[in-house]
C-alpha cells in the first residue's frame, strides 16, 4: 500500500508521533511524503520515506497528481483545524473523495485507518 504523509508545521510532532506508534505496520508499506514532513518523521522513526518536494514548494501538488493517477492507497493529511480552508486543502480532499482514497485528517481517523 502507498501512504502519502503531509502535516503542516504545528502538526508535525503529532504526526512523527504517530508514525512511532504505528512503526512497525507503516514499515511494512510504501512511504512518501513531502520533505519537511517526511525528513522530520524519518529522524523520530528511522522509517524509509520517499520524500517530494515541501509543502509550500509544491509537494502537496506533487502529491496531489499522485492521487490523480492513482499512486496513493491512502492520505494522511493533518492540518490546523484553525487555518483557513486554502484551495491546497480542498483540492486535496476533492481529489480523495473523487477517486476513492482514505483520508485521515486528525488522530483519531489516522488510527482507525
């Protein structure tokens, strides 16, 4: 299974925390994230990850086209709640719900997922 990791910067630790949990399942599937992202998950885990370009330097498009050609199983997108809903996030979450991929956007979902 392909997994696609992205948090945006007050997320990370919550993410990397995560991924410590769940070490072991997530070691046995195909990783990528984008580079910020995934490099600070990759120093807490050890994890092997694929890692696109940052987020704001257009890994979450990089991403994006990813689910579009269907190369991700699953997303794992965790956002301040507290921001504003960009385009970035709602064409995310339009292109999950168009091609049927799982996306968690908090913990609890994460973990059910």
């Amino acid at each position: 299974m392909q997994i696609a990791l992205i948090a945006q910067d007050d997320k990370k630790e919550l993410m990397a925390q995560l991924c410590i949990a769940y070490c072991g399942i997530l070691a046995k599937h195909t990783l990528c994230s984008t580079a910020t992202t995934g490099n600070f998950i990759k120093d807490a885990t050890g994890l092997e990850i694929e890692m696109v370009l940052p987020g704001a330097g257009g890994g979450t498009e990089q991403i994006a086209a990813r689910i579009a050609y269907n190369e991700i199983d699953l997303l794992l997108y965790f956002r301040d709640a507290m921001d504003e809903f960009d385009s970035e996030d709602a064409n995310l979450i339009q292109l999950c719900d168009t091609y049927n991929i799982p996306l968690a956007t908090n913990l609890a979902t994460a973990e059910a997922l």
